[in-house]
C-alpha cells in the first residue's frame, strides 16, 4: 500500500516509455496509456501495471481511462500529463489546421486529463500533478513559436493550479526538460510545417538543420529523468518548476539576465502609466 499509483500519457515512447520503466521498477504501480495499448507490449505484463487505449483529445475515452485505473487500483497518486508531440515551423508558415492540432493534443488533451483525474484526488486531499513542459515553455526559439505556446499555456495553467490545489493538499509541478536524447526529433513525434518560405531560411531554416543534425546528439539522458520525476514524486514540498537538464539551466539564465536588463532599461516608461 506503501506504493505510489501513477497514472501517464503518451507512455508508449520517448520521455513516456522511460518514465513507465522507472516506475515499475520502482516497485509502483503504473497506469500506462497510449493511443494503441499494443505499443505498451514492451512493459510485459506485471500486476502492478494496467494498460489503457487512450487519445487524449477524446474526453469521453479520457473519462473512461480515468474510471478503469480508479476501479482496478482505487486512487490516482501521480498523473503525469506527457502526451504530446511538437510542430517545427515559423509561425507565419504554420497553418491553421496545424496549430489548432498542436494545441487540441498539447493543451486541450492536457485538460481533459487533468479534469477526468483531479475530482478523485480532491476527494482525497492528496495528489501530484507532472505536466511536462519544455525549455519552450520557458523561452522562446525561431521556428518552435507554436509548439512552445503551448508549453507556455502548460507553465501558466502549472502556476494557477498550484494554487488552487495548495490548500487541497495537491502538488503541480511543471517540469521543463532540454533537449534528451529520444525520438522528438523523428517524424514520429515531430511534424514539420508543410509551408516553408525562403526569407526565413536564416533563421528557421538553420533550426531545422539543427534538429536533423542533432537527432541522436541530444545532451539529456532520457532515463536520469525518470529518477528525477521519482525523485519528485517523493518530496513533501515539491517544486512549482522543475528545470532539468543543463541545456535548459543555461537558457533560463540567459532569459532572466535579459529580462532584467530590458525591465531596468524601460524602467521608467513602465512606470509613467500610473495614476
């Protein structure tokens, strides 16, 4: 009884499949989701694991993944929101139907998540949310625009819940991974802009030669980060944002030098609009 319930989207690969490893070697018990419950084969079949067709765009299957894990295992300890996938484009070449997929799966299937999930753990007074961000999240790249407004939408929805949950007794952490080394950057979980134009080649164009030769290169190990999240799961007092990797530790610094640098040099205009 001692061990944690997780409850995890996207767990079919990538950050998902090594979190879903950690946690059953851990000795918890695992909720594994994925849009085809065939790609969780390689988790065998333990008792402390529960497979679950989901598509996080799909509320009404959201809610019955939700109702199965509550029935077989009683409660929901951790929920980490990892489903997800990223568009690669500068954000005039993004089309309507791109963003708008972007963000039904990124945010609004987030939300569905988080909805079907939190009435059982305010029941409880107790719980731990993970919403896995991005160092996008954080600062913004040429050619990530839309995928990390979404992520931008995660670290402001993170900052709110918390403190609606705080006095509950549930925990939400954001968690802002760099660059690991899975298969982000493969077609598999990245889509690229079917619109390119040229007077960005300079700077969107040299991103997507970046991310094709950086496939395989990435810095973060996949694995330490699901310990960390174990880690996290099992603080008292958890962090609001959890950075992790130090690709996204140098950019956080890089921004906040930046930040207050532009707030001291405008300064004084910031504060003429005052009464």
């Amino acid at each position: 009884m001692n061990a944690k319930v997780w409850f995890v989207t996207g767990a079919s690969r990538g950050l998902g499949a090594e979190i879903a490893k950690a946690i059953l070697a851990a000795g918890d018990t695992l909720v594994a989701t994925a849009r085809k419950t065939e790609a969780l084969d390689y988790l065998g079949e333990p008792e402390n694991l529960l497979k679950v067709a989901l598509d996080v765009t799909n509320e009404e299957q959201v809610k019955d993944a939700v109702s199965k894990a509550l029935a077989k295992f009683g409660r929901i300890d951790v929920l980490v929101n990892n489903a997800g996938y990223g568009l690669l484009g500068a954000v005039e070449e993004s089309s309507a139907e791109e963003v708008e997929g972007v963000y039904r799966t990124n945010v609004f299937g987030l939300l569905n998540v988080v909805r079907a999930v939190l009435p059982s753990m305010r029941a409880r007074h107790a719980g731990h949310i993970m919403n896995i961000s991005s160092i996008g999240g954080y600062a913004g790249f040429q050619g990530w625009g839309i995928y990390g407004s979404t992520k931008f939408a995660l670290e402001g929805i993170t900052e709110a819940m918390h403190a609606e949950l705080k006095p509950l007794g549930i925990h939400v952490t954001v968690v802002e991974p760099g660059f690991f080394r899975t298969n982000f950057l493969d077609a598999s979980s990245l889509i690229e802009t079917k619109t390119r134009i040229s007077d960005y080649a300079e700077t969107v164009g040299q991103m997507r030669e970046f991310a094709g030769g950086h496939n395989g290169q990435q810095p973060g190990d996949p694995a330490k980060l699901a310990q960390a999240l174990l880690t996290l799961a099992n603080m008292n007092e958890p962090p609001v944002r959890l950075p992790l990797g130090s690709d996204t530790l140098a950019r956080i610094e890089k921004k906040n030098a930046f930040v207050i640098e532009q707030t001291e040099r405008y300064k004084n205009l910031s504060l003429s609009t005052d009464f």
